[in-house]
C-alpha cells in the first residue's frame, strides 16, 4: 500500500506535470517518438522520459498518470486509464476517445486504436444506382468502400444486423470520396434496429472490418436518387429514412412543422409493400398527414393521403404499394405530443393472379365465403373481345376488415390505369362498375389482422 508521502509527488515532481498540462492545452496528445528504444512490451514516456512496463501504467491515478514508490514506473502521459465501465474505445486498461481512433497517434499501449487504418485488406467502388455489400468476406480484417453517384444525386444508406465487437472495432462512414470527408456515422457493438443515413453529395465512403462469420457481419443496402428539397443539408436521424423490404417510420414530436420523407422499396420479385398504422388514434387537437406516392419522385402519382385528427380519426389504417418503390412524406402539425409509428412489412402478391378472356365470369376472394388468406395481394385482369367491348362489373357481397382490406377496381389492364372504385367493409347494397375500355383490374389485398368472408363479383362485355 501506498504512504501518502508516496501518493503525493514532491514540489520538484509537480514542474513537468504542469508542463504536461499546457503541452495538452495547446498541441493534444503526446506523440510517442518514432525511434523509441524501449522493449516492446514497454511505453515511452514523455515526462519524464522513460521507459515503464504496460503492467505498471494505468494502476494508480488516472488524473497524474502512474504514481509509484518506484520513480522508474511514474509517468505523466494522458494516458486515457479506465475508471468503471468504458463507453469509448476499449484497449487493455485505457478507454480512449472514438474520435481519437485512426487518427494516425497510438494513443493504446498496444496500438489497437490504429490497427488498420488507412489500409484497407479490401477495397470495393460501387457506382450502380442501388446495391448491397457485407462485412462477410471469409477471413478478419479492414475494408473500406467507396459509393459515388451523379452530380444532381445523394445516396441513402441502410444498415441491418450491424454487430462489431463492441467497444473495439469500428464502422465509420463518411459524408464524402474519402475518410477526410465529414464524418457521418461511427459505431461499434450491436444495432439493435435498422439504421438509416444521407449524404449531402453524391459520394460516401465506409469502412468497416470485415469478419469470416455472418453472425459478426452486418449488411447494408444503399441506393441514389435525385436531390431534391433540402436534401443537400445534413441529414437529422428520425426525420425520414430508407427502408428495405420491411421496418418501422416513425413520427417524432420533435420534428413539428418538418417535412420528413422516407423513400422504402421491396427489392424481391412481385412483392407489394404494407404500410400498417401501429397508433390510429391521436390526442384532442392532435392531427398530422402522410401522403404516400407511387415511385421516389415528389411528383408520383399519390396512393392514398392520410389526413388524420380527432375529428377524422376513421381514414386508412392499411396503405398498399402499386410497385416496388413508394415515398412517405410525414408532417405533424398541432399538439403532436407523442410518437405516432407505421410498420412496413411485405406481401408475396404472385400467388394468386389470374387472366380472365371470357366474355362473363366470376371472381370473388380466396375461399369465399371462408375467411380469405391473410397477407395478399390477389389481381383479377379482364379482357374481352372485340376491343370495342366495354365490362360490366357487379359487386354482390362484400365483407373485409374495414380501412384494412379493400377491393379496387381500375380501368385499365394495370394498377396503372385510373381507379373506378375503392371499397372496404361491409357492402349493404350491390354495386355496378362500368369500364370505358374492354379491359379491367380487380385487386384485393388483405394484412395479417382480421379475415372475414371477403367478395364475391360477376363481370361481363357490353
């Protein structure tokens, strides 16, 4: 144990300890020499200059360095020793700085911190308008990858199962074509959610280690589109996002008089994307609105505004995609006082299309007037002959899950064509379509709640 006489350096010890002070107020961490002559397993010193044991460092004071009856194992470095748990970057007896890693200064005894930086066992450029790339490449190491797109482009980026070891590997990504760039994004340890992030330009650049297990790796989606709006200022987590295949917006209070835009896509074959309200009702005077549109553009054609308040609490609670891409624009006004959430999921909409060619027939929903199969997405496309032929539809019978599962009726051979009827609920009267073309599309898509008996509908030319 230590005398307090030990504990408490002499008038003569404290000079360089006030030199270290000023030397770090001004210049940042002592650099350790380049031709340092100490053993291996040894640190150079600055003050006072030496060389002392990895084993004596950090097991004192944290404030002034090593202090030991020992003046062989004092040093005055920062040396950034653990106190309690570390919640930056974890080497041996240090916590240092995150900022602090790959900034070209061993500030770890064992020079972790600067393992692999600025080297890169492998370099990827990636210049598609949309791509995939993993941190699963079969052996350990560092790896870095450069996304560039057009000039009038930013790219969002997504990761999903983001695990490093926590504390001790980094993903770093860059606002830019290099690690000079801004940085965006530095993590280490599990994601426990799918992350989403922007540049401003049309470039960013990640490094990451790359690891020869799947259960360690992450992987990430990236995609480039038009800038538009504000997109050239720095992105704000949790006001819009990039979203694949499925995941959760979410409506922040924070973010009142914002405009906030998530862009999601489904990147599987005759996949249609489900858009589920998590929280359909809102507090007095509460109200915000989502406009969902077809594609990425601003300018797509609009699926289904949602306008909700606490006078309108009864809109849409399911919103269905008509292709593989729809953009969400999110902007809360009143007194939005808590979250407000949709969740994104996907349905396999392959599985029951039909061709209809007969001048009459009849189409109702899977086992009608059993309950219909959860997660559909079922098209019925009419053409009759001669091209002069117009179709009649009657709906005889309807039963859904009411603002959930809905019957559209298009005129046209496409989701494309203009929409002659939408209906959800319970229908108490037959109702008649007319198309003004001898082709019609009868879509009925369903979400994993509620299943009812569904419809039943006759067509035939005119």
């Amino acid at each position: 144990m230590l005398s307090d006489a030990a504990k408490t350096p002499k008038h003569g010890a404290l000079k360089p300890c006030k030199f270290f002070l000023v030397a770090i107020l001004f210049t940042g961490t002592l650099v350790v020499p380049a031709d340092s002559s100490c053993p291996e397993d040894h640190y150079q010193c600055r003050n006072p200059e030496q060389c002392v044991a990895f084993e004596n460092l950090c097991t004192v004071d944290w404030n002034f360095g090593t202090i030991s009856q020992d003046a062989s194992h004092r040093c005055y470095d920062q040396l950034y020793c653990k106190q309690g748990r570390c919640s930056e970057f974890e080497c041996g007896s240090q916590c240092v700085p995150l900022a602090s890693v790959c900034n070209g200064i061993k500030e770890c005894f064992d020079g972790t911190d600067e393992d692999f930086c600025g080297v890169s066992d492998c370099q990827h450029s990636m210049n598609a308008s949309k791509g995939f790339f993993s941190s699963f490449s079969g052996q350990l190491g560092r790896c870095s990858v450069l996304i560039s797109a057009p000039t009038n482009q930013v790219i969002w980026l997504l990761f999903r199962q983001l695990q490093t070891k926590s504390l001790q590997q980094l993903v770093k990504v860059y606002d830019g074509p290099n690690a000079q760039s801004r940085l965006l994004l530095t993590h280490s340890g599990r994601l426990s959610v799918s992350q989403s992030l922007r540049s401003t330009r049309n470039f960013l650049y990640v490094e990451y280690p790359s690891y020869s297990h799947p259960n360690s790796a992450f992987f990430a989606f990236y995609a480039a589109m038009d800038a538009a709006g504000d997109s050239r200022s720095p992105y704000i987590p949790g006001c819009g996002g990039y979203i694949v295949d499925s995941g959760m917006l979410i409506g922040d209070r924070r973010f009142v008089g914002d405009q906030c835009v998530w862009y999601i896509e489904n990147r599987k074959k005759n996949h249609t994307i489900l858009l589920s309200n998590n929280s359909p009702t809102l507090l007095a005077d509460a109200s915000y609105s989502i406009v969902v549109s077809d594609g990425w553009s601003a300018d797509g054609a609009v699926i289904n505004p949602v306008i909700l308040s606490d006078t309108t609490p009864q809109l849409v609670k399911s919103i269905y995609s008509l292709s593989d891409k729809i953009r969400v624009h999110f902007k809360p006004d009143g007194n939005f006082q808590r979250l407000h959430s949709w969740t994104v999921s996907e349905i396999a909409s392959g599985k029951c299309w039909s061709n209809l060619s007969e001048p009459t027939g009849t189409i109702k929903s899977p086992n009608y007037p059993s309950p219909y199969d959860d997660m559909s997405d079922c098209r019925w496309t009419i053409r009759v002959q001669p091209a002069t032929m117009k179709i009649r539809l009657l709906l005889a019978a309807v039963q859904t899950e009411q603002d959930h599962d809905f019957i559209y009726v298009y005129n046209g051979a496409s989701v494309d064509s203009p929409l002659l009827l939408q209906k959800s609920g319970q229908l108490t009267l037959p109702t008649v379509v007319v198309s003004s073309t001898n082709e019609m599309l009868v879509r009925f898509t369903s979400n994993s709640m509620t299943q009812l008996s569904g419809f039943l509908a006759l067509y035939s030319s005119i």
